[in-house]
C-alpha cells in the first residue's frame, strides 16, 4: 500500500504536465487503453486464463464503465479544473465513501474508533479543499472518488478471475468508451509527443494504472476495505507535498491543519485493535488460519 499510494501521488502531478501536451479525455483515454493492453500483452505471454461466460464479460463491461470511464474523466477534468494537491485530496475520499457499502455489502462492520478517526479526516479534507474554492474541479474529483468506490466493491466480485487479464480487459473496455467520448467531445486527438507527454504516459499507464491496480485489486480480495482504503489517505498528502514541491503550489495554514488531521485519522484507524494473550475456551488452535 505504501508503493501503490506513492505511485497515486505521482500521478497527480504527471496528469498536470501530461495535460499541457493532449487533451483531457484523450489523455485519460490513453493512460488506460496503454495500461490495459500491456497487461493483456503479459497476460497472453504468461498464458494467462481469458475471463469466461456472460456473467464475467458484464462484471467487466460495468466496471470498466465505473472505474475507467468516468473515474479517469473525471479525475483528469478535476487536475485540471484546480490546484492538482486538492484534486489528489478530493479524489481520495474513498475511505469515507465506502464504509457503509462495504458494511451493507459485505458485513464490515465498522467500530466506534475508526467511524470517529475516519468523521476527523473527512473533517480534515473538507479544510484542505476550502482554500481550493471549490468549484467544478472539486466537484469532478469527488465525482472520480465515487467511481473509484464503486470500482473497488464491484472487483471484490470478481471471483476466481485472473487479476492480470481481468484488470486488462476492464481498463480496456473503458478506454474504448473513454476514446469513443473524447472523439465527440474534443474530436480527432491533437497530441504534441513531447519527451514531457511521453515520460507522463508511460508512467501513468505502466506504474500508476496497470501495476496499482492489479496490485489493488489483490489486496481488495483478502483485507477489510475500511482498513484497505484508509491507506489511501496517504495519495492526497503526498500529493500536496509533490505539488508543492514540483508545481510550486504554496499549502496554506487551513491546509496543513486538514493534512494534521487526515494523518491522524489515519494512524488511529490503521492501529491494530488490542487483544489479550491469554487463551479461552474459544480460541482458534493456533494451527488454524484466522480469518
């Protein structure tokens, strides 16, 4: 997690320089039809298993739809619409976004310390996006955190499906559609392939899309989101230090105070809950996995 909301980070700036050189959808529309088909290229080199059945190719087709098409929409058009550090924070609202689905869905049930940890970084987003203003570009990263939630619970259903070709084909089906949407909207692609554009794509596509998000999806399968996605509070803080640091885009006093507060929500919700030694009657054997 520290790697994949590292790599998040990074992003966030790289979409700012990509955006100089192609436009928003189109831009968005690459970085994922790149990124899905190098991963169907090792999934097919690998002889990876193709997703089979109707069922399969729907789940697919649907998430595709949620977590490429609008999510990278609508993530581009937030970089661009703001200061890229408010985008990195708005568009990682998921661990707040997902507490109740996750609990309605899957049985997560969420304790009393980590809704109150999780109600304190909500509070500290909310003072890292007022400075922002507001406005459409913090509207279209909440929009790309929703789809990235919805994207989340929807690969918990992806079975028994290969990571690595499943993640392909779902990136690329929602490229296709992305691609589709940006030639109507902004007509044929008008790209300047500058070492700049470039170097954004290649690791937006490679690192930042198809390594995260097989990598993602994994940890999706086997952890509780609520702790999985409180890592992600992790992406907006050091998206504003790198946009500070690359960009030049100064943080406030109200800033640091929401970044104080994200970082505290999240060590209090990620700290091991405290639990006795001493065995009891109904104690696993220790030979037995817990789950």
């Amino acid at each position: 997690m520290l790697w994949i909301t590292a790599a998040g980070a990074v992003c966030f700036v790289l979409i700012d320089w990509g955006l100089r050189d192609a436009p928003l959808l189109w831009f968005a529309a690459l970085r994922a039809l790149v990124a899905g088909l190098a991963l169907l290229a090792l999934g097919a080199a690998w002889h990876r298993p193709t997703p089979r059945g109707r069922n399969a190719w729907m789940l697919l087709a649907v998430l595709g739809l949620v977590n490429v098409t609008v999510a990278f929409a609508a993530m581009f058009a937030g970089v661009a619409g703001g200061a890229a550090g408010t985008a990195a924070v708005l568009a990682n609202a998921q661990p707040l976004l997902i507490l109740l689905p996750a609990w309605w869905l899957y049985g997560e049930r969420l304790s009393i310390r980590t809704a109150t940890a999780l109600a304190v970084g909500f509070a500290g987003l909310v003072l890292v996006a007022v400075p922002g203003g507001g406005g459409g570009g913090a509207a279209l990263s909440l929009l790309s955190a929703a789809a990235v939630t919805g994207g989340t619970l929807l690969s918990r259903r992806l079975g028994g499906m290969d990571v690595i070709t499943a993640t392909g084909w779902h990136l690329v089906i929602g490229g296709v559609v992305l691609a589709a949407v940006a030639a109507a909207v902004e007509g044929a692609p008008e790209v300047a392939w500058t070492p700049r554009f470039v170097l954004s794509l290649a690791f937006l596509a490679l690192v930042g899309t198809a390594a995260t998000t097989v990598a993602w999806f994994t940890e999706v399968r086997r952890s509780r989101l609520d702790t999985l996605t409180t890592w992600t509070f992790l992406t907006p803080v050091l998206g504003i230090l790198l946009a500070a640091v690359v960009l030049g885009e100064r943080p406030g006093g109200w800033t640091a105070a929401g970044l104080t507060a994200v970082l505290a929500a999240m060590w209090v919700a990620l700290r091991p809950r405290w639990r006795s030694t001493a065995p009891t009657p109904t104690s696993q054997s220790p030979l037995r996995p817990h789950h």
